[in-house]
C-alpha cells in the first residue's frame, strides 16, 4: 500500500476526515521539545534498558517504576546477568511494583535471549515475540524504541490519542480492536525511524497533554486537528469505567504475603504468612493463587520460598 493510499484509508475510517499527513510533524516537534528524560530513552539503555522498562511500565506509573528500573539495571546490567540468577530474585527485586508475575516474565524472557540469541536482545521483530512473556505490545514497542523500527505501538495513552484526534471519541475501546491496529498502521510514517519517533511521541503526548480525565488540551500541538475537539468533545456514550480496587482484595493479600518473603531470608513458616491478613479463607486463596503462578514454593517440609532461592 502506498503512502498515498494508506492515508486516503485512514481518513475514511476517521469519522471527521483528519489527514494524518497534517499530525506527523506537530507532534513529533513537541515531542522534541517537551519530552521527559527517561532513562530508558537514553542512548546506553541499549535494548535490554527499553525491554526492562516496557515489562515495568505495564500498568505502573513512571514515578513508581524509576526507582526499581535503576536498580534492577545495576544489579543485571544483560540479560545474561538476570537469566543467570534464580527466578525468585527477580521476583524480590520486583518489590512493590505490583502484577509480580512480570517479574518471572522478564526473566524467563532474559533466559530465552541468553540461550537462543547470545545474550543481546533480538532486533527481529518476529523473534522477540517468540520470547517468554513478550506479547503483540511489548514486541513492537522494542523494536521501535530500541532498533528504530516502523511498528504500529499502541498503549493506552496512544490510543487514547487516535481515539480522540482521528476517529472523534472521547475514549478507546475497553480492549484494543482490529480496527484500532489497521488505524494505527496506516497512521505510521513511511521511514522507520520517523515512524518509531512518532509511536514515542504518540504515547508521551498522551500520558502529559491527552490524559484521560483532564486532557490539556490548550497546550496540544494538534489541537487544530483533533477531530474530538472538532466535534465539540463529546462525552464518552459507552459504560462509565471503574476504578480498579485493591484494599481488601486477593491481590492485596497477595501483596503481603509476597512482601513476608522477599523481606525475611531464608524459607519462611507458614505461621509468618498467616499474621499478614486476618481471614484465613481469604489468605488460603490469596497463597494457592501465588504458588498456581509459580510465584511462590512449598518445601517438603511446609515452609515458603520464592522460586528458586536457598
């Protein structure tokens, strides 16, 4: 498909007829302006630096995730350095992050670059995918951070974005759709570095500028353009989306059963995990999920340990 073809798509499927032509260099030069110096963005990240960031960053905030990203990356600077520890100090390293599964994920994933492909991070785009834990995202997104690579990056925040610029709607889908994936590749620029800049500026303008409950909307660089905006910004006509909840959840309780082991050495009795929650069906549950995802192991002898460790 042509450049030409590809966009002439792209503004039939947009409802307000927004040239995606006319988005490219507003956003790219804002985001050459105003975007924020992340570690992961810098030239010694190297590859494993964007796949550790882009495991971290799955539902985590920037704020809660650079503390760990830093020491994560002193501590296993390749692949090789993770894959060679066992699964369950990553798991300990992981500390508050949340979602601790991406823990043996990341692992599992180092593991797989150190024994297929020499210990460096694959640039094919394929190959990452065939990776342990690396999902349609997390490929893209390193292929066109770390590589320079033309794939269509779509996260939340770029979602959001073409939700609102080209197709009109205040808001994505809950899940992302087909026709939200062919949007965004016809909405790719043709040379692949700009196209990997843009899938970075995409996502930056929507995590500072087109947030989603207090978009900043007088600072958008296609303000002009923004067929939300054209149309008056309507109101999302879908279900109003709720608030995740954690106090008093299993995953709370997984929480803290996680913290007893990543903070005491050693295997831990089953009496340390019991003070952690008050209602021992709960707590029973909350342990069986965490041993079921390998998170945590039972010893012969009824105590406790994270994957792996002595």
């Amino acid at each position: 498909m042509t450049a030409t073809t590809a966009t002439d798509t792209a503004q039939g499927e947009a409802s307000s007829g927004t040239d995606p032509d006319a988005l490219h260099a507003p956003v790219i030069e804002w985001f050459h302006h105003n975007a924020r110096d992340l570690p992961w963005r810098r030239p010694e990240a190297g590859a494993w630096g964007v796949m550790v960031s882009e495991f971290m960053l799955q539902q985590t905030p920037v704020s809660r995730v650079l503390p760990v990203y830093e020491e994560w990356l002193r501590r296993w600077p390749r692949p090789a350095d993770l894959a060679a520890e066992p699964s369950g100090e990553a798991v300990r390293a992981w500390g508050r992050l949340g979602y601790p599964r991406r823990a043996l994920r990341l692992h599992g994933a180092a593991a797989a670059i150190a024994e297929r492909h020499g210990g460096e991070v694959p640039t094919d785009h394929h190959q990452l995918l065939a990776l342990p834990g690396v999902g349609e995202y997390t490929a893209a997104a390193v292929a066109s951070f770390a590589y320079g690579q033309r794939h269509a990056v779509l996260d939340t925040n770029v979602r959001r974005v073409f939700a609102r610029a080209v197709s009109g709607t205040e808001y994505p889908p809950n899940a992302t759709t087909a026709a939200e994936r062919k949007l965004a590749r016809l909405l790719l620029p043709e040379e692949p570095k700009t196209a990997a800049r843009w899938a970075a500026a995409t996502m930056e303008l929507g995590a500072l500028l087109c947030t989603a409950r207090t978009p900043d909307c007088g600072r958008c660089p296609i303000l002009e353009q923004c067929a939300w905006r054209r149309a008056g910004s309507p109101a999302h006509q879908g279900p109003p989306r709720r608030a995740q909840t954690y106090v008093g959840t299993d995953r709370q309780v997984r929480g803290k059963l996680l913290a007893v082991l990543r903070e005491l050495p050693g295997p831990v009795p089953r009496a340390a995990l019991d003070r952690v929650w008050h209602d021992p069906e709960q707590r029973s549950r909350a342990l069986g999920g965490l041993l079921s995802d390998g998170l945590v192991e039972r010893l012969p002898d009824g105590r406790y340990r994270l994957p792996g460790s002595s």
